[in-house]
C-alpha cells in the first residue's frame, strides 16, 4: 500500500523506527503516533500529492522520537524537510476536499 510505502523509505532514509503501521478512516486527524510507536493514518491521505503525504509521515515518525509538538519537535521537522510549512498550508487549505 502507498502509505506503508511511504513510511518505510521515509522511514528508513532518516532512520526512524516504529512498531506498526495503521489505516483508519479518522475524520479529523491526518496521522498519529502512539506512545508504543503504532503510526496510524487517515485513508483519506492518500489522495493528497505525494508531498503532503510525505510531509503528514515525516511529522508522526518525528514523533517516535519527539512525543510532543515543541519547539524541538518542529525543528527537527525542518531540518529534515525544510519545505513543511508550505505542506502544512496546502493540507489546511485543500484537505476538506479530499473525501
């Protein structure tokens, strides 16, 4: 699947490591990350372009290491895609589209 796809290059490029992966058709969430590192995702993010969904991975596989979105967290998230912001934006703006 796409999304397992995805997680394992990205996943593996900058050597993070989770449990599992999980697909759910959450509504209001585009991912997360539980304290066992089980990285769960919307079904819907897979109609996003390939660099959001890059983006939504990159965050919840950051949060294997940082478990909180502190200043820490979002500087790790753009040392490794120093781009997100403009990820972010797209998803806030188009996400309600993607049903």
């Amino acid at each position: 699947m796409y999304l397992t796809e995805r997680v394992i290059a990205i996943a593996g490029k900058h050597t993070f490591r989770y449990q599992k992966i999980r697909i759910s058709s959450a509504r209001t969430r585009w991912g997360s990350c539980s304290s066992r590192g089980t990285l769960s995702f919307t079904y819907r993010l897979v109609m996003a372009p390939a660099e959001v969904v890059d983006y939504v991975v990159l965050h919840e596989l950051v949060h294997t290491q940082i478990r909180n979105h502190s200043k820490t967290f979002w500087n790790k998230v753009a040392e490794l895609m120093p781009d997100y912001r403009r990820r972010v934006a797209w998803l806030k703006k188009n996400g309600k589209f993607l049903m």
